[in-house]
C-alpha cells in the first residue's frame, strides 16, 4: 500500500493514540490532533516510526479552528487521503445530566458542549477534509458508539451525538462515493482508555466487564484494527456500514 496522508482527531490519547500507531506502522504520514494535550501528541510523534508525522490543534467545538486545523494538516502532510473522527467527549470530566437530576441550564448546556464536539466537530471535519481528497479519493471512518443504539440514559446528549454521528457517516458515504471517497464507522462498546478509566474501577468495572461473555472491555489496539482496515482499499465496499465492536455485550438487529 502506498504511503498515505492521515489525519486522527483526539490522537494523542486512548483509542485515538493506537490508531495513529497502526497507520504509522504501516508507512503512513500521520497528523495527531489534539485540543489541549500537546505534550502527549508530541511523545506520540517522537516514537512513531517513520518520517512526515506532525501535530495538530484545535478545539472541535470552533468550527473555525477545525477548517484551520484540518487545512494545517493537509499542507503539513502534502494532502488528504484518510479522516478518522476520533475525538470525543464523555468520562470523569463531564458530568451526567439525567432528566431528572440536572437542571434545565445544565441540560442545556451539555447538550450543547457535547454535540459541538461529538457530532457537529466531526461534520465540519468531515467537510473540510472532503475537500482536500474531491480529486484523489479517499476515506472517512468514524469513531461512534453502542451507546448510540442501547442508549445512554445519563448521558442522553452522548448518544444522540453518537446516533447522529451514524446518520451522517451513512449520508456521507452515499454523497461521496462518486468521489471516489468511502465513509464508514466503528462502534465500541467499552475500551479500556484514561477517559475509562474511572468508570472501571471495582466495583462498577466487574460489571462493565461482565456485560460481555468474554468478561473484559476492548483494548485500544483492537479498535485501531477495525479503522485501519475500513480505511484500506480492500474496504471500499465497506462504505457506508457501521461495524459494532462490543464484544457481544450488547446486539442489535
């Protein structure tokens, strides 16, 4: 496979971080976006294998900081072959907000903070960078959720903007194949990352690992196969699915 020019948002940490060391292990030029974690994106490059890796930065709930950060990315890397929206915002730091249990600014106000970032951060990305791959082709995978199909009754923003992340990756792959450019999504169930970290302490965590037969969570790197695969030329069949990564914990028809 040629080399490639690869932009992974939230690429410093968690899932983010092992997709970006499945491209660059297989030749891939690597940007890593990151919002406020530059130290540990400028690790990440520093141990990548290969050359051309660069680091990114932009809060994705500035839809300007996005145009100007993916357009970064492309002039760093000489274009635009691969899209992963990666980054998210769910764990410790952003708290739940029940129906019953948070007040109507907190409502509010979360369900605003997490669609910017979940849904509408990853729709201007995805334009942006589909303008980059209009002449060459290209790919966009999509990092969504089980939560967008179980629900997220705590977190209900969560798995809209997971759901709505879906449907657009669905509508994307429809608009963009004559383009040559194929859209598809993963989504996991529980991963076992910092922003997890928390939620899979004992005793909570023996629960979270018994929801699947295999009684564990995923590890990053088995997330970072699925999208490395999808955004392979051998995928391009692919386009438009959403490949669930739960460990049959849950199962939807």
């Amino acid at each position: 496979m040629a080399e490639r020019a690869v932009l992974v948002t939230g690429g410093s940490r968690g899932i983010g971080r092992a997709v970006v060391q499945a491209f660059a292990a297989s030749g891939d030029r690597v940007a890593i976006h990151h919002r406020d974690s530059a130290d540990l994106a400028e690790q990440l490059r520093a141990e990548l294998p290969g050359t051309g890796h660069t680091v990114v930065r932009a809060d994705l709930a500035d839809p300007d900081a996005v145009r100007a950060m993916v357009d970064e990315a492309a002039d760093r890397l000489d274009g635009l072959d691969v899209l992963v929206n990666n980054a998210g915002v769910f764990g410790p730091a952003d708290p739940p907000h029940p129906v019953f249990g948070s007040s109507y600014e907190q409502w509010r106000q979360r369900w605003r903070e997490v669609c910017d970032t979940n849904l509408f951060g990853a729709a201007n990305a995805a334009w942006c960078a589909a303008q980059h791959m209009r002449t060459r082709g290209g790919r966009i995978v999509n990092v969504s959720s089980r939560g967008a199909f179980r629900g997220e009754p705590t977190n209900p923003a969560y798995g809209a903007s997971k759901a709505g992340l879906n449907a657009m990756a669905q509508s994307l792959a429809v608009a963009l194949a004559p383009y040559g450019i194929a859209v598809a999504t993963v989504a996991p169930g529980f991963v076992e990352t910092d922003m997890t970290n928390e939620h899979l302490k004992a005793p909570r965590g023996d629960a979270i690992r018994a929801q699947s037969p295999f009684d564990r969570v995923a590890r990053p790197e088995e997330i970072a196969a699925a999208v490395h695969w999808l955004a392979s030329p051998e995928a391009e069949w692919a386009s438009g699915t959403i490949i669930d990564l739960n460990g049959a914990s849950y199962l939807r028809t």
